[in-house]
C-alpha cells in the first residue's frame, strides 16, 4: 500500500516538513495526550517522515515505552535516523510499508500526520491496521482541512494561496479536507466512534510574517507550483515565489487581516 509521497523528498522539502513540524508540535503533542498516549506505550508512527511526531510520542511514552517509526522512503529514514539518534534512545525508524512491516506482538497505539490525506484508500489502511494494534489500543491521526483557512478583513494574496493548496493537491491525487473525512473513515474501518479535535493558527496584524504565513515560505514553487503549472492553474510568473511571503506579509499588515491558517484535526478511536 505504500504510494510515492506527493511532494517528493528534496532537500527543500524535507527541511519544509522539519520548519513545519516545529509550528505543529504544540497541536499535535496535545490531540497525542488526549488520544491517551502514556508512559510505557509500544508505538508505531505511520509515515514518520523525518521523525518529528515519532520524538513528540517518544517524550510522552517514556523509557519505559518505545515508538517505531515506519515509512517507505529509505533516503528519509537515513535522515530521521542521523537526526534523531541521539535524542531519544527509545525511538527505532524502519524503511517499510507500514502494512508489511512484521510485528512479533500488537502495538498500543498507532499514530500518524499528514499521511491519509495522500493515500487513495485511506479506509482500507486503516482497516489494515488494525491487525498491527491490540484489542483496545488506540489510533490517532493529525490530518487538516484547507477550507478552515481565511482572512479578516479579506487578504487577497493570502486567501489566493490558500485556493492554490487546495488545487494543487487535489490535482496531484491528495485529500486537501482529509480532516473532516477522517471521521467517517475511521467509522467504516471498523474502530469505536472516534474522538475529534480542532485547533488552528492565527495570526493578527501585529505579526504578519508569523506562524500561518510560514507555512507558505517553502510551499510555493517546489511543493506545489510544479503541479499548478503542469494544470495550468498557474505559471511561476503568477505565483512569483521568491517575492510571495514578503508581498504576502505587506498585504496583511496594510489590511490589518486576522489571518486564520488550515484547520489541524486530530481524531483517535480505540480497536473493538
């Protein structure tokens, strides 16, 4: 079930996703704890990228416990590897499909971020699994949804690259509102009723090149630009990256926007 990750696994990208995570961990370490993750858990981190939600479960489950993070890229797995070894001893990372990786014994809870949204059956992963999670284990995934995010008054610059996310990975075969879908997802996979979680980053006049324009800096060309051009949504001249946080940050202190970034949704339910 493994499926190339959209956005590739550049240099570029993988420092986007570590300047990312930095903005998500407060969000994330908080759906973790009131998913019920503690001390003495068996972990396993789905898609873990370079490591940053498997080092957030590793700080909650202790040395008593232990997280393996899975994902299918080996040239990211060397670098959560390199990164993260010193950090934390209780923490292992494997290049595998989270669904062929084989388990002597059940884990505790199994958790992920930003990994449904890019899976084309992301009911089926989760129906599978299951196999991987003990009787009353716990689940939990972080997902977004891009039609949380707006502008107060109306930003036009920032609202503009916020439609361009949501094309851009609607064309490129991700679920841009994969947040809200988990709900229903995670119901026909067979888990409990699942519990549901919303926060998101705002950021006000005060500080226009804050926290949710940050999440722009790096998106635009290589993240998503290559696939609104390839669409014709948009050419590199239209979305002028190497000017779009500046022009972006100018906009939102001269409207005095409220600027409000993606809903961040956590969801865990528990296996029957």
């Amino acid at each position: 079930m493994a499926e190339e990750y959209l956005l590739g696994h550049s240099p570029r990208e993988t420092q986007r996703l570590v300047e990312q995570a930095e903005l998500l961990a407060p969000i994330t370490r908080r759906i973790l704890l009131e998913a019920g993750i503690k001390p003495g858990m068996r972990v396993l981190d789905v898609g873990t990228g370079m490591g940053d939600v498997a080092l957030l479960a590793a700080e909650l489950v202790g040395t008593e416990g232990s997280v393996l993070g899975v994902d299918a890229s080996p040239l990211v797995i060397r670098a959560a590897t390199q990164r993260l070894a010193s950090a934390r001893k209780n923490i292992r990372f494997i290049a595998s499909d989270a669904l062929d990786l084989p388990t002597d014994q059940p884990f505790d809870a199994i958790v992920g971020r930003y990994v449904l949204m890019f899976l084309r059956e992301p009911v089926a992963m989760l129906s599978a699994l299951c196999a991987k999670l003990r009787t009353g284990g716990c689940i939990a995934f972080h997902e977004l949804d891009w039609s949380g995010a707006r502008s107060t008054p109306v930003a036009p610059t920032y609202d503009q690259c916020c439609r361009w996310a949501i094309d851009a990975l609607r064309l490129g075969g991700a679920d841009p509102h994969m947040g809200s879908h988990l709900y229903g997802a995670i119901v026909r996979a067979g888990y409990e009723p699942p519990h549901m979680h919303l926060e998101a980053i705002i950021g006000g006049a005060d500080d226009p090149s804050g926290a949710v324009t940050a999440l722009f800096r790096t998106m635009f060309p290589e993240a998503f630009g290559a696939t609104l051009e390839r669409h014709g949504v948009a050419t590199a001249a239209t979305i002028a990256s190497e000017t779009l946080p500046e022009r972006m940050s100018a906009e939102i202190a001269s409207l005095g926007s409220v600027i409000v970034g993606r809903s961040e949704i956590g969801l865990w339910a528990r296996r029957i």
